[in-house]
C-alpha cells in the first residue's frame, strides 16, 4: 500500500460494515463512514470527500448503483462495488470493478489497487474479483468455492 486512503463504506447491514471497517483500518486506511442507504451515501460522499468508496451494490431499499451514478455526477470517486450477485452488476455497469461477496482479505486489497487504477485497471481486463481471489474478465466469469468473511 502505498499511503493511507480516506473510504467511504456504503453498505446496509451494519455488522458487516463494521467488519468490513475493522478490516480496513487493519490494512492502515482511515474510515471516513459507513452509510447505509443511497441518500446517505450520497450526502456521507459530499461531506467527507473520500479518496476511495466500496459500495454494496443492492441495498435493501435502494441501490449503491444509483447512488453512485448521482455521486459520479458531481465529480470522480474511485469506487469497487461488493455483491453477492456480479454478474448482476456487470451487466448494469461494464466497467465496474465488482466483488464478490462473501470475499476475503485479499479481495479487498485486489478491489482498492483495481479502483485506484481506474481505466489502466479496467482496460487490463480487471473488471470482477472473484471469491477464489482470481481476476475475472468480460469473457471469463469468476468461479470458486468463495472464501470466509475475515474477522
């Protein structure tokens, strides 16, 4: 890693956003906010300002994808999106670097280098991370037994 970023977590169930928090601030990243919707996903972004966001991309009564095209409006936020459903997600956002869930530490590692890359990640083919910890392309879907969340 090379500096500590600011992360925004936006994400509905809050045991796994606080895991997913601890988990963060384990690697030496700050965490700026868990949001659990996609109206205080958006206000969380304006106020805090973060240098990355990992979106939950189905929120119970919204979704982070809205969320972030509206976000997306005002300005870049590097961002990955963590679901249980990629190709889902994929298919509603190309480009979008998705993992999914349930994912391991070095997922998560995998998804922030894949945002902070922006378009040399994506047009390397790192679209998807799957649970085997192995990139994924457009033409090659994730596989795998998926890993235990990481406490």
């Amino acid at each position: 890693m090379n500096r500590s970023l600011r992360i925004l977590i936006v994400e509905d169930d809050e045991l796994i956003g606080l895991d997913l928090a601890e988990l963060l601030i384990g690697l030496g990243h700050a965490v700026c906010g868990i949001a659990g919707t996609a109206i205080a996903a958006e206000a969380a972004a304006a106020h805090h300002l973060p240098d990355l966001m990992i979106v939950d991309a189905n929120l119970d009564e919204s979704s982070g994808l809205v969320a972030m095209r509206h976000i997306l409006a005002l300005g870049f936020v590097a961002h990955f999106y963590v679901t249980g459903s990629p190709h889902e997600v994929q298919a509603l956002a190309r480009d979008a670097i998705v993992i999914s869930k349930p994912y391991s530490l070095r997922d998560l590692e995998t998804g922030i280098a894949g945002a902070r890359g922006g378009a040399a990640a994506t047009s390397a083919g790192l679209i998807s991370v799957g649970p085997t910890d192995q990139p994924c392309s457009t033409d090659q879907p994730c596989s795998g037994p998926g890993a235990a969340w990481l406490r």
